[in-house]
C-alpha cells in the first residue's frame, strides 16, 4: 500500500486513481490527521505500507525523521518547485527522494522499487523448501522453473515469503495486499486467493506449503 499525505484533496484524488489504475492499493491523508494516524496506528497496519509520497504538508504537522522512527518504508517527497535549496531542504529533513512534479505514476513505483532494492539483501529473495521467492515483483522459480501467478497471488506469497518463519492473519495478508482502508472488498477475499495459490503450488511441488490454522493465520512451510 502506498500513502500520500498532502493537504489539498484534488492531489490526493488524483494519486489514489492513478495508484488504482496500475493495481496498486493506496491511501490518503491530510497532514493533521496523518500524524495522529502515524502515532496511533498499529505496527501491523504500518508494515503494510510500501512507500509514503510528501506533498504540500507543513514541516510542524509532517516529520520524515519522526516518522522513520515507526516505519522502514521508503519516503519520497513530491516537490512542487525546482530549487536546489528547496531539494537540499526536503533531504536534510529525511526523505530517501526527492521527485519534481509532474511525474508518471509509474516513474514513482520504479523510485521505490528502488529504494527498497537498494535497502535489501543483494540476493532479493527468500527459499524455503523447492521455492525461490523474489521480493523484486518477480515469479516465483519451483524446482527452478518460473511459475507465473496473477498478481494478487505472488504478493501474497512475497508476504509470507517476508514473514518466513511467522503464522500471519487473514487481517494481515488483506492489509498488505489491498490496504487498509479498502472498504469495497471483503477481507474474505484473501481465503479465495490462498486457496487457488495453493492448488497451483501443490501441483508444482507434490505438498502444500502453505500451514493453515482457524483463527491464527498462515505461514509458509519447506
């Protein structure tokens, strides 16, 4: 999930539609009420933050520094004037980027992409058991074949993948996926994704990997 923070609301609009377009889950804050949230909100619903975007915020309401003290994701900051005194000014208060508007949606997931390629291992992936599982948006390799999933299900199985060794809720796995704000889909939705997922990964691999127990979650197994 992508969060943009700024206080005019035909900015956040329109970065929530264009997140939607190219299927990525997004939310929205004015800078006030982005702070209670930050503060309040639980570390569950933090981790499902891939990136936050810094609009027009003032600097009292919105601290990148305070903010890294909760959350490891990238922040970017979306500066309205090209400036070099502006840009030092956006780094120095903890920002990972700075990205002049306009900017294509997509050039701003790449920027994360990269950010986070650069904060992870070199190897930018997890194997358990006959699975090699890529945090990068990347198939999963089964026996060292690729096997191509919808979209939907590999970032299921990079969340668990991220999660290797812990059981996860149904909560957590919507959270991540769809965002936590999303209200027109029904948190069961993540039963139907797991089970198809499985079949395919039962299939490939001649077990299921995928340990399940009512009320406690999911976890991967080798």
């Amino acid at each position: 999930m992508i969060v943009i923070v700024d206080e005019r609301d035909l900015v956040k609009e329109g970065y929530n539609s264009l997140f939607g377009r190219e299927g990525v889950a997004s939310a929205s804050f004015g800078p006030s009420e982005f702070g209670e949230w930050v503060e309040s909100a639980a570390d569950d619903d933090l981790s499902a933050v891939n990136a936050f975007l810094i609009g027009q915020c003032p600097d009292e309401l919105v601290s990148p520094k305070k903010l890294r003290n909760r959350s490891d994701a990238p922040i970017i900051a979306l500066a309205d004037q090209n400036s070099l005194e502006n840009t030092l000014k956006l780094f120095d208060s903890g920002v990972d980027d700075v990205v002049r508007k306009p900017v294509h949606i997509r050039e701003i997931l790449a920027r994360i992409s990269a950010i986070r390629r650069r904060a992870a291992e070199m190897d930018r992936s997890t194997t358990i058991g006959g699975m090699r599982i890529f945090s990068d948006g990347r198939d999963p390799e089964i026996a060292g074949e690729p096997m191509p999933l919808p979209r939907r299900e590999r970032r299921i199985l990079e969340y668990l993948a991220s999660n290797n060794g812990r059981r996860v809720t149904k909560t957590q796995v919507f959270n991540a996926i769809y965002g936590i704000f999303d209200d027109e889909v029904e948190e069961n939705v993540v039963e139907s994704h797991i089970s198809k997922l499985r079949k395919k990964l039962r299939d490939r691999l001649g077990h299921d990997p995928i340990d399940s127990k009512r009320f406690l979650g999911y976890r991967l197994v080798g």
